[in-house]
C-alpha cells in the first residue's frame, strides 16, 4: 500500500502549513476538568486518547474528485499507530506512522517532528479552531493560542469584576435568590438557610465568583451582565472574531459577515455590547444567540 499525507489528498483550501524546525503547537481539551450539575467527577477526564475512525469531509473536493468535487472522504483509522486515505475513487492509501494523540492533564503538544498528527489535528472535525469542521459534531479540543488565551483571561478578569459590582449593590433578597440557584450545584454548595447576615452571604458569594464568575452573572438574572456573558462566550466558540487590523467584529455562521467597525480608541466589547443592545443590532444579537444555542446543545 502506497503511502502518503493528508496534506497531498486534500484541496488546496484545507492544506496546512507544516510546521518548520523549532515550532511547536498546543492544543487543549475544551471540557477537561470541568464538572456538570450534580456530579462529583470530572464530565471529561484530564487523560484522553483519540482512536478509531474519523472521516473528515473535504468541501472543496481534493485529489481524484474533480468527478465528484466537494465529496472526498478521509478516513484516519487508528492513529495511534498508523492511518489511512480513502480517496474518492475508492483507492487506500496509507498515512505515514505517526505518534500517538493522547493528551495528558487535558494537553497535548505537537512538535514540528511529527507534522502528520498535526496536518490530522487542524483539519479534524473534533478541533474547535478548525473552521471547515462539521459542527454538528461534538468539539473534543481546540488550539492554544497564547494571545487568545491572555484575551480569555482578561474576559475571565472582566466577568468577575461584574459579578463584584452586581453583589455589592444586591440587596439579602438579591443575594439569597443567586445562593439557592447554585445550591443544586455540588461545587457550589451553599447553605443559604443558616447566614443571615448580607456581608458572609457576599462573601461566600465572591468566592464562587473567582472559580465561575459566569454562574453568579447567569444566575442574577441581571440582562445586562447575561449579554456580555454571551458576547466572551461567542468569541470563545468561534461565532464572532474580531479583525484587528481592520478593527471589525465579524460573524461566522455558516458564512462570514461583517458585523461592526470599531472607531480607533473605542472598546470593542463595550462597542459591540451597545451594538447588540440598539434596535439597529437586535437582529445581529439574535443570530449570535442561535448560534450559541446550537453550540451548546452540540457540546451538552
């Protein structure tokens, strides 16, 4: 069986650069560690393998599909060891032997060394960086950018400075509703019923808002808050991008779309959350939230 890459297969649109000498590449679990209601244990553990088949769709055709453009299948079996390319014609050919993808406490890193498992993992359906991935299918990882993971981080900031805000105008009634919403929670056991004082209440409160800043705005009810949630959300999974040389909020849903451009100076969160807010962008904002709906019923 002849051997060849997926980069020799597939059209010129999901070609991926090699990577050169020296360069490395991240990638992450999206739901590693992560806890859902109710459960003790972790709902992805930190050590995952991928195995098994995957056929990824070549929208653009690829090699020997000029016949039957946009209908390429590959199929990676087992790459852990080895893989292999089903071209349209029904000819196999093997994937070179690459290493395995197991990532350990929720990573795995790629090395220019091996830039099979690379080419694999950019164009896989279950990366949620792959742009041209099917996502009807549940996103498994996605690649770390370190630029992208300060911005998170700054979000992350930023919620948690809202939720402080929101807290310390909250009245004991406010503050009790938000408590017995995230009672049901098991990570966020609070025994609402013994404090009656505002100030432990708040403060139990805040601790919860360092780890999941997300779940006290959510639980507020506070509208405001809730859309601005869902703006970082949005970014995180992809549906909105901001084009900094062309300072423009862009909307990706099935296709691009230009969305809004940001004066020079201006904040372009708070300009899109003024966007959204307007009568002029009601319909922009609701497009968003259809998008993110599907995203979390895909990665429910």
């Amino acid at each position: 069986m002849a051997e060849v890459t997926v980069n020799a297969v597939v059209s010129d649109e999901l070609q991926v650069k090699p990577l050169q000498e020296g360069e490395i590449v991240k990638y992450r679990l999206v739901s590693a560690g992560k806890k859902e209601p109710g459960r003790l244990k972790p709902a992805v553990a930190s050590n995952y393998q991928i195995v098994g088949e995957e056929n990824i769709k070549d929208p653009f055709g690829g090699a020997g599909a000029e016949e039957d453009a946009g209908s390429a299948l590959i199929y990676i079996q087992n790459i852990t060891a080895w893989g292999q390319i089903r071209l349209p014609s029904g000819e196999v050919q093997r994937v070179p032997e690459t290493t395995g993808i197991i990532f350990e406490n929720g990573r795995f890193t790629c090395t220019w060394e091996n830039n099979e498992t690379y080419f694999f993992l950019e164009r896989s359906k279950k990366n949620l960086s792959n742009k041209w991935r099917d996502k009807r299918v549940k996103a498994i990882f996605y690649k770390v950018n370190d630029q992208e993971e300060s911005k998170k981080q700054l979000a992350m900031e930023d919620l948690y400075a809202d939720a402080v805000i929101w807290m310390r105008e909250a009245d004991m009634a406010e503050l009790k509703s938000i408590a017995k919403k995230l009672e049901r929670f098991s990570d966020h056991r609070l025994k609402v019923g013994d404090l009656n004082d505002i100030t432990e209440i708040r403060l139990k409160l805040m601790q919860i808002a360092k780890r999941d800043a997300r779940a006290i705005i959510v639980s507020s009810g506070d509208k405001a808050s809730k859309k601005k949630v869902q703006i970082r959300e949005a970014e995180t999974y992809n549906i909105l991008l901001f084009v900094d040389s062309a300072r423009m909020w862009r909307f990706y849903g099935g296709e691009q779309e230009e969305l809004l451009q940001v004066e020079p100076g201006m904040d372009r969160y708070g300009a899109l959350f003024d966007h959204f807010t307007s009568d002029e962008g009601l319909a922009a904002y609701q497009k968003v939230i259809n998008q993110l709906k599907k995203i979390y019923k895909v990665t429910a």
